[in-house]
C-alpha cells in the first residue's frame, strides 16, 4: 500500500470511530500496516474532528522510529507488537468503547454467546490483559498474548484492541465486541436478578 492511500485511510477512520461513539475526544487509536517494517497511525494528542491526513505518522515498527515532527500516538508498541507478530494482520484500532470498557474494567473474559460474532472475533473467549500501566512494556506484552488466538482482546481499566486483515474488518470486530459485550452485561444482570 502506498503512503498517502494509508494516511487517508487511518485518518478517515479515526473519524469513523468517534461518529460511531467508539472512542470519546481523542481516545483511541488506528493504523495501518503498508509493508514488512511500517505502519501508519494517528498522531498523539490530537483532536479526531481537526485531523488530516497529512498529521498521520509513519512508524517503523522494529525500531518505533517515526517520520517528521508530528508524534505518534503514545499507545504505538501495542500497534507494534501485534504487527511483528501476526504477519497476517493489516490493520489495528484501539478504543475505549462503552460496553467493552465495562467488561474490561471488571478485567473478565468475555463468552461470546452467538456463534455469528465467534466467527467475526474469531474465538468463543475474548480475553482480558491484566491491568498495566498505559504505555508500559507490560501492557504491550500482556495485551498481544491476550489477542493471540483472536480479533480482539480487552485491556484491564483500559479499553479494547481489535484487529483484522483490512482496516474494515477491524471495524467489524469494533462493532460485533460491542453487541457481545453488552449480551454479556445483560445475561449476568439476569443471573443477578
Ligand atoms: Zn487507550
């Protein structure tokens, strides 16, 4: 993939997320992997309503050096990690999604209950990465082996991260986590009552 297909890409998306309520304000973060070695993500700090592609940032994910003066977002080893490790994976988002953020904060698993989202999230069990620091090598660490057998996985306190083969699939797995998670919060308050 090209850079400026890229940045358009990951800007758009960033966008996406906060129209969709998957992230609030600026929380969260996407990329996109364009070759062996790079990504592109959003930038840090940043307003998702003022981005343009050109604040998007090119990252090599060996060595988490990036190209120009705008910083990357402060959550990019994550992004890294995933990249170096699941060869087939093209692009990551992370959110702080409502539903998911709940189930997360109570550092559960998720069951996921249809057998229509196991096949987007790609497991029966999303799990939860223990609670971690933001932007510690523990959090990085803990959360790639958390989604290693899946699409997504939850990070204790923190939020979600989900992947896919193409940007839109990672969207996909955004949207389905939500509807499981909260089909999950729902049948334990029965349980409860
Ligand atoms: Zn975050």
């Amino acid at each position: 993939m090209q850079i400026e297909e890229a940045k358009n890409m990951v800007c758009n998306a960033g966008k996406q997320l906060l129209k969709e309520g998957l992230v609030a304000r600026t929380w969260g973060n996407v990329s996109v992997r364009i070759s062996n070695t790079q990504m592109v993500i959003t930038p840090s700090g940043r307003s998702y309503n003022e981005l343009t592609p050109n604040d998007m940032v090119l990252v090599d994910f060996y060595t988490l050096k990036h190209v120009g003066s705008i910083k990357p977002s402060s959550e990019l080893k994550l992004h890294c990690q995933i990249y170096k490790t699941r060869p087939h994976i093209n692009a990551v988002i992370h959110t702080h999604q409502m539903y998911a953020s709940i189930v997360a904060a109570a550092q559960k698993d998720v069951v996921v209950l249809y057998e229509a989202h196991q096949k987007i999230l790609g497991a029966k069990i999303i799990k939860a990465a223990p609670y971690a620091l933001p932007n510690t090598k523990k959090i990085t660490v803990e959360s790639a082996r958390a989604i290693e057998d899946s699409n997504a996985a939850l990070m204790a306190n923190h939020g979600v991260v989900c992947i896919g083969e193409k940007l839109e699939n990672a969207f996909d797995v955004a949207r389905t986590l939500e509807d499981a998670c909260k089909l999950y919060v729902d049948s334990k308050k029965q349980v409860a009552h």
